[in-house]
C-alpha cells in the first residue's frame, strides 16, 4: 500500500510550518543530567503532549518516580505514553522515542546558542540540540499525524507511543514500566511491532535500517598501597607502586589489533558466515570514510569487511582513562598513593554482562597474583546493558525496505550499531516483538557534539518515510 501522493505534497507543502515545531521544541533545554533544567524536562513533556492531544491522540502521563541528583531528591520526568486507533483488523505499532537531551553551551565551542534552531539556508542544516536526537524524529511522527487529522484521514495502522525524558541519563524508570505495561491487561497489549527512530545513517549518503546493537559492561580498577603519594627520589625502587602496577593490568586487557586478551571473551562469539560478510561487503562505507571520521589514518586494517565487523558485529575493549595519576603540566616526581583505570567491553549476542564479568573479574586477579605485589586490588563493575539484533527479514523490516525505496530511490543499508540503546532490548524482551531501528538523521549529525545538526531534507524527506512505513506495514502480510 503506497502512501498517497496528498501525504508526501503536504510534508513539503508545511516544510517551514514543520521547521517552526521542530525550533520551537529545542528551545526547551530539556537536559536530563542537569538538575537545574528537570523542570525544562518537564516542560517539554508537557509540550509534546499538547500536541499530540491536538492530533487527535489520547494520552496520559505515567509517573516513574524520583530519583537523587546533585544532592537533591527530583521527581523524574513523566513518560508520555499515547495511543490512537483501536481497530482490531489493523497491525498496531509502538513508537518510542525521548525529549531530553545532552548538556549544551555556547561556550562548549558551539558556534550559535544550542537552544535555538539556526536554519542554515546554504546547506539546509538545522542547528540546534536535540535537533537530531531525538526531537526531529520524534517530531517526524507529529508531522505524520496531524496529515492525517487536518485531513480527518484515518491511519493505515493502529499506533502507541511511549516517550520519556531521561534517555541521556540512563532511562531511570523506563524498563520498569515497559516490563508492566507489556503483560497482559497493560497499556502495550496488542503491539504487533516496534519502531525506534533513535540514531543515524552509517554515513551522510545511503539511508539505513539497524538491526543490533552492542551492549555494554564498565570496570573501573583500582590499585591502592602506601598510605599517601610519596616522593620518587625517596622511595622509587623501595616500595611497590601502585601505578606500575595498574598499568601492568591495563596492558593486559586489549592487545595493539584490538585482540581482547581476556580468555573466553572473544570466543563466546562465533564467526561470521558468508551471508554475513556479504552484508557488511554491500554497505556504502569505507576505509576512507572511517579514517575521515576518526580525525586521522588510523583504521586496524585495510578490509573494509574486517573493520566493520569490528565496529558492529564483534566485541571491542577500549581503555577509557586513569584517575589519581599527575596530569597537570609540569614535571612532577610524585609516586601516586592510589590510581584507577577505567575501561569497558562493548558486547555482541550471545554475550551478556552476568557471562562475562566474571571472566575479567577472575583474569584481573589472576594477573595481578603474578606481579607478586603487596599493594590491594579493587574490580568495580559501575554498569552494563546486554546487546541486541533483530531478524532483519522480519515483515516490520520489510516494510521499512519498501518505505526507503518509495522515499530516497535506494536500497537501504542493514547496520548494526556499535553504541548501545538498553531500552531497544527491553521492547523486544517484555514484548516478544520485532523491533526496527528506522534513522533520520545523518553520521554527520554530531548528535552528543557542539553544533548538532539535522539536515532539512532529512527532516522533511525522513517525515515522509515514516508516514509511507506505516501504509507499507499495513500492506505487508505478517
């Protein structure tokens, strides 16, 4: 069922009315790290309900609780949850998305105030936090929705919605209340599917479907012994400094080639088959392309194929940073008392934070048993996610594919990102569902960076595609 030709004139035809919504949203500075800005978040829930309420949407909002920030004890911001159309014979969707956003400030290095939209009309960038995560997609299904209630045509399917405020801060509340609200009797009882529109295209040319995610798991070492930092004049090669220690542990973890040298870890992991492979090969990225983003000529290898999987299909450990040591400027001779390193795994099904932890927790003991050292070891795990990948041949993701070939002309990419969204695998646990990863914006985005972007053609053109995504699902047999 092809979306009709009035839907895609009127998306161009309210471009500027749509732009104005999307400016007025990021004027709210909806940051949900910052105690100071929980009402903003608030705020903004209650904007977004406005207007679906306006659409013709019914709502309510669900209270998830309180949470202790900056010494202070917060109420956390409400979960906007929604739903409209009821008919038994259509599919009916989940729609999530989330109104806060990342810190922002001008003197960050931003160019313009983060907190107000700038349309660039040379290159048609929408500058503004929170234009491309998430405000813009979730804005993308307003402009989908009020087609349909201005023109008082019903929707092609069935629609919920569930919108929060504290993605960018841990999505505290969040799996509590999906996992009530998927049993029987709760308010998602009937989803047939989900559709997320939370990151990016793998580049700023090829649109994309992601189908997994990688999960997560953070230590924080720490290596404690004499009883303050002492004076390396005095006291270097007479005591067991905790420093050389650390660092022995570190070196141990991840080898030059990316090799996690933890045993077990990357073993959990089978290999890639040839049908596999043959994905990674089809995507429209480069070798070039990952060392213009990285800043420098720096990738692993020269396959193309081997540095994608590394980036979305195999576990990665990356050394994130020690704390205690000098590093202020200067040559200072101190020996520290106590230092930490931190680091974390990024993992791929079949592994989980409860199967690997244990094996880094024993070889970091067992490594630092042979340094024969008299200082004291302390493994912190601080947190994890487990990771996540949908069956891409799944009729949700067939309706995706037909949806980008109507709106861009292309074949869409199938990716799976390399960062982490937990809530995508609650969706898929608490409700025994397909979930799709279906992007508006770009790789070039910048999303968490200074000068946040959308692209207005991805705006405008990614309205589209989520509008023709719900005709072509309701097309598409199960």
């Amino acid at each position: 069922m092809a979306a009709p030709s009035e839907f895609l004139q009127y998306i161009d035809d309210k471009a500027d009315a749509f732009i104005q919504r999307l400016a007025d949203a990021v004027g709210i500075p909806s940051i949900s790290g910052d105690a100071k800005r929980r009402g903003d978040v608030i705020k903004m829930a209650k904007w977004l309900n406005d207007q679906l309420t306006a659409l013709g949407v019914e709502t309510k909002f669900v209270d998830l609780g309180k949470q202790e920030l900056d010494g202070q004890i917060l109420d956390l911001p409400p979960a906007v949850l929604g739903k409209i159309g009821s008919d038994a014979a259509k599919k009916t969707v989940l729609i999530y998305g989330h109104f806060d956003v990342q810190p922002a400030l001008k003197s960050d290095g931003w160019n313009t105030d983060p907190f107000t939209l700038v349309v660039n009309k040379e290159d048609g960038q929408l500058v503004g936090r929170g234009s491309s995560d998430d405000k813009g997609p979730i804005l993308g299904w307003l402009n989908v929705l009020q087609y349909h209630h201005e023109n008082k045509r019903p929707l092609p399917v069935n629609i919920k919605f569930c919108f929060e405020g504290m993605e960018e801060s841990g999505s505290e509340g969040l799996d509590e209340l999906v996992e009530r609200e998927s049993k029987p009797g709760g308010y998602f009882e009937g989803v047939d599917c989900v559709c997320i529109s939370d990151n990016y295209w793998l580049n700023d040319r090829t649109p994309c479907l992601t189908y997994g995610l990688r999960g997560l798991t953070y230590f924080k070492v720490t290596v404690t012994g004499p009883g303050r930092d002492l004076h390396s004049g005095v006291f270097g090669r007479t005591v067991h400094e905790p420093m050389t220690d650390l660092i022995h542990l570190m070196g141990r973890l991840v080898d030059p080639t990316g090799k996690i040298l933890v045993p077990g870890v990357d073993e959990m992991v089978p290999p890639a088959d040839e049908e596999e492979k043959a994905i990674y090969k089809a995507l429209d990225y480069s070798i070039a392309d990952v060392q213009s983003a990285a800043g420098g000529e720096v990738a692993l290898s020269s396959d193309k194929v081997e540095v994608l999987m590394g980036r979305m299909r195999n576990p990665s450990l990356s050394l994130h940073g020690i704390e205690g040591a000098f590093s202020e400027p200067g040559a200072k001779t101190v020996i520290p008392a106590k230092v930490s390193g931190k680091f974390s795994i990024r993992l791929v099904p079949p592994q989980t934070p409860e199967a690997v932890d244990p094996l880094v927790i024993t070889y970091l003991k067992s490594e630092f048993a042979k340094l024969n050292s008299k200082n004291t070891l302390i493994i912190d795990n601080l947190h994890g996610g487990k990771p996540w990948v949908a069956d891409h041949k799944h009729w949700n993701f067939e309706a995706a594919k037909k949806a980008t070939r109507a709106v861009y002309k292309q074949e869409p990419d199938l990716t799976r990102e390399g960062g982490s969204i937990p809530v995508t695998l609650t969706f898929a646990e608490s409700l025994g569902v397909n979930v799709l990863l279906l992007p508006m914006g770009r790789g070039d985005d910048g999303a968490h960076s200074t000068n946040e972007k959308l692209d207005r053609s991805n705006f405008i053109e990614g309205s589209k595609l989520l509008g023709t995504y719900l005709y072509e699902l309701a097309a598409i047999a199960k």
